[in-house]
C-alpha cells in the first residue's frame, strides 16, 4: 500500500526534510490586520519575526484554506492508496476539522486501480468558465466537475480538463464536452465548431440548441422568501452579484435578483433601498455589507438572503466588525451550501444545491448523446432544499 503523509506548517518542517520524507504540507494563513499570508509559501519565518517586531496588531492564524485542501487530497488520491493526516489537536486548532469535513465531502474513497490492464478510455472534455485558481475560491463549480469527473470514472472515461480563461487547443480524441459555467454566445459558437455533443452545466442554452442541467432559481428564492415571511419577516435585504463572460463580450444579470424583485413585488414587500449588487466573492459580500450598514443605519433589515456563499461569508465578517449579532439582530440565508458554510461562526443556513448531481447529470446526458447519437436538445432542472442552521436559529 502507498500512503500519503500530510501535515500543516505547524509542524515546522525543513524543505530537506519535507522532500527526504515525501510529506505534504498544508499552509495556515498569518493575519496582520487586513493582511493574510501563507506561512512559509509567502511568509517565511523570519519575515514573520521581522513583521511581529514592527507590526501595531498583534497577529492571528486560522486553519488552511478549504479549496487548497482539497484540490491536495484530491491529487494525492490518484497517486496514493490512502492518506494519514498528522496534525494539531482539534482543541487548539481548526485544520483537523477542516480535513474531517473535506474527507466526507470528498465521500472519501480513493480512485480504485485496475492492475496492468492497458485498455485504451475515451476522452471526455470539460471546460471550466472560471480559472483554475478561480475554481478553488468558489466551491460551487468545483463539486459540479467533482461529479462529473466521479460519474465518468464510473463509466470508464477519462476526463481531460481546460479552464477558459487560458487558450487551449482541444485534443482530437475528445468525443464529448461538458461546459461548467457561463459562456457568450460567440464563446459556444467556438465550441460548436469542434462538432462534438455539447452539454452545458449552470446555464440555460436550450434557446441556443444545446442540452443544458441548471438549478431551480425561481423556487429557492421562493424558499427564503416564504420562511422569512412565514416568521413575520416582510423587510428583507439580498446581497448580489454580477457576472460577465470570459471573453468579455457578455453581461450576465444574477436570475436569483429577478426571482427576488417579482416574488417580493408579488407579495408586496420589495424595497429598493434593501438590494445591494457587487461581485460573487467574500470581499463584495465584506463592501456590500458594510455599505447597507451605513446607509440604512437603524433601518438595516432583520433578514437577509446572500445569492452566494462566498458572499455571505464576507458579509457575516462586516456585521461581526460592527457588533452586529447574528441570528439576534440579523438572520441570514445563503445559496449553494459549499462546505464553506460550515466551517464559519455561526454556521450558516443556505439553500443547498445539489452541485455533484449537476455534474453527475450531466455527465449521463452527455454519455447517452455519445452512445446514441442523440440530438435533440433538452433542459434539465434539479431542485434545491433549505438547509436550517445557527444564522437563523431563532426563527426555527
């Protein structure tokens, strides 16, 4: 058996070591106020003695992040048998939680050998609309190529990925392509050139002529919107984004936000003044926040939904800084349920999306195309759950 052995950079191995050993390290990050550093990849140990000596703020640590993590387990798992965590006490450090939580997300089973048999597999395709560095900061389209990749092992493909962001030339043996993400109309006027099946995940292309697996936006808003009304909540704020295409040519407006005003108009309840529209990241959630807290004042609402996780995340940060309590003054829904929701305080309630199922999906459509030629195009819409937890305890 091949075992991997990971650890964090608490452990405060040498570089010889770590190469005489084959040990994997994890890094925990170093906060200087607004500042965070990767111990030893962009801190070494004596820039952090220098910067202790000359910081005003004392500095704080937390855990590795949750995408690097997993992007590490999920390699050593096609190289390795099994892995053997070595790390701090769980009662003095989060990375041991963090490692449990990916090792269940990952449904942690290693990618099975099959001896010396040399059958040549098929070649599935999958192009990724966000970078590969932009896939770890947003879970949500990692798990949905977790799935898809999961499902073609299963199915004996092997799967060859490209990130849009870079060019790339296509492989010629490719038979099939799954596209995750957003993509203008001239980008998947490119991908039908390859004349392959083409199935698109998390966007809607049936207008387009292309099969395409998308989440039920419409009823999830109508989730969080019903719960809150049903517990006497009628002022209730949303945090949003906007989204434009790789290539730059297309804006693409949030379809949670269009759900959101006409469900709320519907009921009578929308308030112009309670919608605030950035970007999908934790740092936009962190603005937004912060803006609606300066600007309503005493009129901030006691409820808001987040249209992403990553922006509820930044959000829940603002309120702590301004002693805002959550679920106490401020409860909070957000959208996706990534791993991502669990690991802040308090654990986040969120509309669960069934991101590895998407993938999954997608993967059999593509699999049937591929098998029988199957050419007419068709859209799949999967349903979403609201997940209850300690951002909204009080209203349970």
């Amino acid at each position: 058996m091949k075992i991997a052995i990971v650890t964090d950079s608490t452990a405060y191995l040498t570089p010889e070591e770590r190469r005489e050993w084959n040990i994997h390290v994890l890094p925990l990050s170093v906060i200087f106020g607004q500042e965070s550093y990767r111990e030893e990849q962009d801190l070494t140990t004596a820039d952090f003695y220098e910067k202790v000596k000359n910081s005003e703020v004392f500095p704080t640590s937390s855990q590795p992040a949750v995408g690097e993590t997993i992007e590490l387990f999920r390699e050593l798992s096609h190289h390795y048998d099994a892995i053997i965590p070595i790390l701090l006490s769980s009662g003095i450090s989060g990375t041991y939680q963090t490692v449990v939580t990916v090792a269940e997300e990952l449904g942690y089973t290693k990618h099975l050998k099959t001896g010396q048999s040399h059958k040549l597999k098929q070649k599935i395709a999958i192009i990724q609309w966000v970078s590969e560095q932009g896939e770890l900061e947003d879970l949500y389209y990692y798990q949905i190529r977790l799935g898809i990749e999961k499902r073609a092992q299963e199915l004996d493909y092997e799967i060859l990925r490209y990130f849009n962001d870079q060019p790339f030339t296509l492989s010629e043996e490719v038979i099939g392509i799954l596209c995750i993400g957003k993509f203008s109309q001239e980008q998947i006027s490119s991908f039908e050139e390859y004349q392959k099946p083409l199935v698109f995940i998390d966007s809607d292309t049936l207008s387009l002529g292309h099969t395409c697996v998308i989440t039920d936006f419409e009823n999830a808003i109508k989730q969080v919107i019903d719960f809150y009304t049903e517990h006497g909540i009628k002022n209730i704020g949303i945090l949003t984004g906007l989204e434009v295409t790789t290539d730059q040519e297309e804006l693409i407006q949030d379809k949670r936000l269009k759900y959101y005003k006409s469900y709320t108009q519907e009921k009578g309840i929308y308030h112009e003044e309670l919608v605030f529209q950035g970007q999908f990241s934790a740092q936009s959630g962190y603005d937004l926040m912060k803006e609606a807290i300066d600007s309503l004042g005493d009129k901030l609402p006691p409820a808001f939904f987040a249209a992403s996780d990553s922006l509820a995340i930044g959000a829940l940060r603002a309120l702590q800084e301004a002693g805002i309590g959550l679920p106490e003054r401020v409860s909070m829904i957000s959208f996706n349920d990534t791993i991502l929701t669990k690991q802040v305080f308090p654990p986040l309630s969120s509309i669960t999306v069934y991101t590895e199922e998407m993938g999954r999906t997608g993967m059999d459509i593509l699999n049937k195309e591929v098998l029988h030629g199957r050419k007419v195009p068709s859209l799949t819409m999967l349903g979403t759950r609201l997940t209850l937890r300690e951002s909204t305890l009080n209203y349970k």
